[in-house]
C-alpha cells in the first residue's frame, strides 16, 4: 500500500497497483456527525476527477463525495449498506467507500501529502 | 454586517466548556450537539433524561388586566379570561387570513398576588412578536434576564423530584412558581419530544448552578438542538417555518384540536370568519407522515409526486429517525389522495417510493392523570 494522500474534499486516497481505494478523512466524519446512509456509486461507473460520486447521508445533511481521480468504479464497500455508521468509527481504514481503477496514476501524486491536508485545515 | 453577528444565549461558555458543537439557529448560537453526537443524545431522551438549553427561545409575562387580555384575544383563538390558572395552552398568534404568525406556550400563573399571562415563543419569530406586544401590551416584561431549561424523558421526574417541589407539576401542561436558590423559577410539565418533562424558566444567575445539580444525575445528558429536532419530528410535532408559517392557518395544519371553537364566532379574533369556514368545508390538502419504502433520506421542501409523475404534496419535515432506523418525513398532500396510493420523491434525479404512514411515529409518553 502507498502512503495515503488527501484532496481538499476530505478524501482519503491509497493506491496498490492501479487501484485507488476511497474514503473519508477523520475530520470530514466528525463535521458530518452521526452518518446514517450512504449512496454508494454503481460498479463500472467511469468518471472525472472532481465528478460527484456518491452521496453520504448524515442526520444532518446530505454530502457529495466527489472523485479524486479519473477511472472507473470496480469495487464498493457494501458493508455500509447494513451499517453506514462504520465511516463514523472508523473512517480511514474499514470504512472505505469504493475503489477505482485510475485512468492516469500521476494524478494520484498531486494529491496533498498529509502534512499539506492538516495545513489545509487550518486555513 | 454587524447586525447579523449572532447572539449568545447567557449559557454559550458552558456549553464550549461541555463540548458543544455550535450552529446558526434564528439568529442565535446554538448547541448542535455534544460529544456523544445526535443519535446518542436522541436515545438517551428517549429511555432516560436530556436535558436542553432553549433559552433562544422568546419569554414575555403579561399582567392580566382587561386590557391586555382583550388585545390578546384579538391575535389567540383561545377564551384568556375563562382558561384555569396554572395550566399551559398550545395556541398562536394568528393573523388577519387565520395565518399562524407563531405557536406559542401560554398559561396564567400568579406572581406576588398578580395574575400574569406567561407566553413562550419561538426565537425566530421574536422580531415580528416584539413589535405586536409592544403595540397592543401595557407593563409587560420581556425576559431576558432568565434561562429557558428543559429536561426531557422518562427519567425526567425523578431527576427533578431530589431537589424541587414537584407536587403541583404532577401532570402534563401543569405549571407552576417554585424556588429554587431562593429564586423564583417557572416549572411547568411540558416540552416538544413527546417524552414527559418539565420546562423550567430560571433567572439567568441560577442557570448554571439548575443545570449543574441536574447532571450530578448519571442518567442526564446535555443534548442539542439536533435531537431537539428528529424527536419531535418522530413524535410528529409541527414546528415553525417547516410545518407552519403564515399562510397556513390551525386548521390546515391539522392543528384545530388546539382552537377554541366558540372563539371562531368572534370578530375582535383575527381570522375568525375564514377559520369558521375552513372548519365547515373539505379540506384541500392533509397533514400525513411519510415512510421510504427503500433505504433513502427525506429531507425538508422534497415534493411529493404521484405515479404519473405530477406533484400532489410536500415534505415539510425530513429526519433520520434514530428509533426506528430509518428515514421519516412530515408533510403536505392533496386531500383526495388514497391512503394506497403510490407516492414518490425525488432524490438527485431517481424517483423513491414513499407510503403514507400515520403520525406520531413514536407513541407520546406524556404524564396524565397522576
């Protein structure tokens, strides 16, 4: 697995190969608060970088999760059907959204480094 | 933009200090949530004890002359004079078409042997109240100076009965004066999660000290305005500005149980004639709670569509309800739609279908006859 890296939609991106796994930061769950379902993209979608993906519902409002890299939709984490909760406890690692068969891999690399993310927040 | 800085309720640092999650509420910063987060709080009203900071919301005592009670009447459908004492009163200040201007708590409670009409009413609406008040009232008082407490739940009396005198708050709607720290507080049986529980007005000085002796219970928490909202939707209470506004009267809003009916004869009330006649007629749209058939969310302003696509209703209030897992909605419909009939939202572009369910979602556990 790669180093993770962010977008300034609070995404988290990992790549094996060319595989990019999806989520949501920490940070990104606990401003949404109690999420209670989420929209999961369908399976070979292909999309844009910065496309809306899917939505998360929280008890408070509904969020766009967008693509952080062009490609193609190959898997969903179909846990969050039966418990959209999971992104709540454990955003960053079994909360994983979808994953995506990046079209350029070198997007991947302009993603922002944890560093430059926490920065981001700060701002 | 100065004048929209948003005000603070007496209690804001207390509730940074308790972890409170603030928002942008009618002009105030509100909790949102704590710690525990909405569904947590919400659950915890429900099997035991929350307790709530409204003090946003308006408070204005009123002595009962003449004259002040027959100005009242012009705008609530309610007979002051013969109401008992002691006793809270859902009602509103109505317009001249019937429209609700706001809903409001009003009782009469005695204070230093002076009979005083007691209204609460909601914080979004206390530009547009302040002013008919200070049109019509003579010697009121807005209270500004006091807190707005409430604790909500079935644990709610308990908590209380360890240190106040509850005898005369025995059921729901009673209220009454106690002390509390040597000052007088307004405590009555009431609130809008459909839970038994007790609303407490409390000078500003003691709030904290009131709100400190209640969480030395373990079954207490602080609770935002989060949950305030998903229980009352599940308990199908309307609330201002989603469910009611001005150009919907009582009547529309399945809210006539709340009329004085021998009012609506009386011209000095505002909408009196156009409330008599709704009353006589069919009604044009019905009150109806909503249920997704699949795993969606309702939100407020969604439009109701009919099979073949055309709009017949809307959705006045959507939430995720945390006792029943799923989403839940309140909302508008055309009065000739079938109870059967296939209803649908619109949610980014896909057509859900929606059945028409019964309100309240979650049985009331009020306190009567105790």
């Amino acid at each position: 697995m790669s180093e993770k890296k962010y977008t300034k939609e609070h995404e988290w991106v990992e790549i094996e190969g060319d595989t990019a796994t999806v989520g949501i930061t920490n940070h990104a769950q606990e401003s949404l608060g109690d999420i209670v379902f989420i929209d999961l993209p369908t399976v070979g979608k292909e999309v844009k970088s910065n496309e809306e993906l899917c939505v998360i519902e929280s008890v408070k409002a509904a969020s766009d999760i967008y693509a952080p890299i062009d490609g193609e939709v190959i898997e969903i984490n179909n846990n969050l059907n039966d418990d959209a909760s999971i992104v709540n406890q454990d955003p960053e690692k079994d909360g994983w959204i979808f994953k995506m068969k990046m079209a350029d891999p070198n997007q991947y690399n302009n993603l922002m480094t944890l560093e430059e993310y926490l920065a981001s927040l700060e701002n | 933009m100065s004048d929209n800085a948003l005000k603070k309720i007496f209690l804001n640092v207390f509730h940074r200090v308790n972890g409170a999650k603030f928002v942008p509420f009618a002009g105030y910063e509100m909790p949102i949530n704590y710690k525990k987060g909405i569904i947590n709080e919400h659950l915890h009203v429900r099997e035991k004890a929350g307790i709530f900071d409204v003090s946003h919301m308006g408070q204005i005592l009123i002595p009962a002359s003449d004259k002040n009670i027959s100005s009242l009447e012009t705008y609530t459908p309610l007979n002051l004079k013969k109401i008992p004492s002691n006793k809270c009163h859902y009602s509103f200040i109505l317009n001249k078409k019937g429209g609700i201007v706001d809903d409001i708590m009003i009782s009469k409670i005695n204070i230093n042997d002076q009979e005083n009409i007691y209204i609460v009413y909601n914080a979004s609406r206390k530009k547009i109240l302040n002013e008919i008040f200070n049109n019509i009232f003579e010697n009121y008082s807005i209270l500004n100076n006091r807190c707005l407490i409430a604790i909500q739940g079935p644990g709610s009396h308990s908590v209380l009965n360890s240190f106040l005198d509850l005898s005369k708050t025995k059921n729901f709607l009673d209220i009454n004066i106690i002390q509390f720290d040597n000052s007088n507080i307004y405590i009555s049986r009431s609130g809008y999660t459909g839970e038994d529980g007790f609303e407490i007005s409390i000078p500003n000085e003691n709030s904290e000290n009131f709100i400190n002796q209640i969480l030395k219970n373990e079954n207490t928490l602080l609770c935002g305005l989060g949950c305030r909202d998903s229980l009352r939707v599940e308990a199908g209470l309307s609330l201002y500005g989603n469910e009611i506004n001005e150009d919907i009267t009582p009547i529309q809003a399945n809210l006539s149980w709340a009329l004085d009916k021998n009012r609506l004869e009386d011209d000095n009330l505002n909408g009196s004639s156009i409330l008599l006649n709704q009353l006589q007629e069919t009604k044009k749209t019905r009150k109806i709670g909503i249920t997704p058939v699949n795993k969606t969310m309702l939100r407020n302003n969604m439009t109701l569509y009919n099979k073949e696509q055309k709009e017949i209703g809307y959705i006045t209030s959507g939430c995720f309800s945390p006792v029943l897992k799923r989403s839940i909605g309140i909302g508008y419909i055309n009065n000739f739609t079938n109870k059967l009939d296939k209803l649908f939202v619109n949610v980014r572009g896909d057509f859900e279908e929606v059945i028409i369910d019964n309100i309240p979602f979650v049985k009331k556990n009020y306190k009567k006859g105790g």
